[in-house]
C-alpha cells in the first residue's frame, strides 16, 4: 500500500468521521484546530482506522496526551521539558516535531496532531503487518 492509498484511506475515515468537506483533508490539516475533533471523536477515528486498515491500534500509541498531565518531569512552567520531549519521540517516532521543538508549550501539542501524523504512523503499521 503506497503512501498516497493511505493517505485516501484516512481522508475518507476522517471526512467521514467529522463531517468535513474533502478538501479540507489535506496533510497538514490538524485534527482539532482545522477540522474541528473533540476527545469523543479521537475514539472513532481510531476505531474506524482499525477497521479500515485491519490493524490494532492500541490506546494512547497513536495520539498518546496522558504523558503531559501531571507529571512535571514532562511538563513545567506550560512547556514540555528536554526529558520531555524525549519520552514525546519515543512514544511518537512517527510525528515531525522540528517546529514543535522551538516553541514546546503545552497548548501547542494538540497541533501535532494532524493527518500526515496519522498516515506516517499508519504507514509503521502496515509495513509492519507484512
């Protein structure tokens, strides 16, 4: 399955999933910013991929948030910490988080999320079913 099968494969899950118009799917549309997810939506997505791709995603490997709450190893004073920022690429080697390290708030963590996110992770997956 070519990167571009993938990438068609998600646009039809998360257009139809969050009710958006096709052209707002594009690689670098963020889930919640562009086309508008809520927490609800990250679960039906998820689960939709699944099927669609008959893969097991298991929860918090695709868009794995719970490593920023409570924990000041990992967050201080609003920005994610260097030690961080490590756990984030282990836990995310799929994600490109160049832009995110100049500027590591918080509150930006959500944009990484975004639908290129999820065909390079989806990519791991599949190379990885063969």
């Amino acid at each position: 399955m070519t990167r571009e099968d993938i990438f068609g494969k998600v646009r039809t899950t998360l257009i139809d999933a969050l009710s958006v118009d096709d052209d707002q799917v594009t690689p670098t549309a963020r889930l919640k910013g562009d086309l508008g997810a809520e927490s609800i939506d990250f679960l039906d997505i998820v689960f939709r991929l699944e099927k669609q791709f008959g893969v097991t995603i298991p929860r918090e490997e695709l868009f794995p948030e719970s490593i920023f709450q409570g924990d000041s190893t990992f967050v201080a004073n609003g920005k994610v910490t260097p030690v961080g920022l490590v756990e984030l690429e282990k836990q995310m080697p799929y994600a490109d988080l160049t832009e995110f390290k100049k500027d590591p708030r918080i509150d930006k963590v959500e944009d990484l999320f975004t639908v290129d996110l999820i065909v390079r992770y989806l990519e791991s997956k599949v190379a990885a079913k063969k």
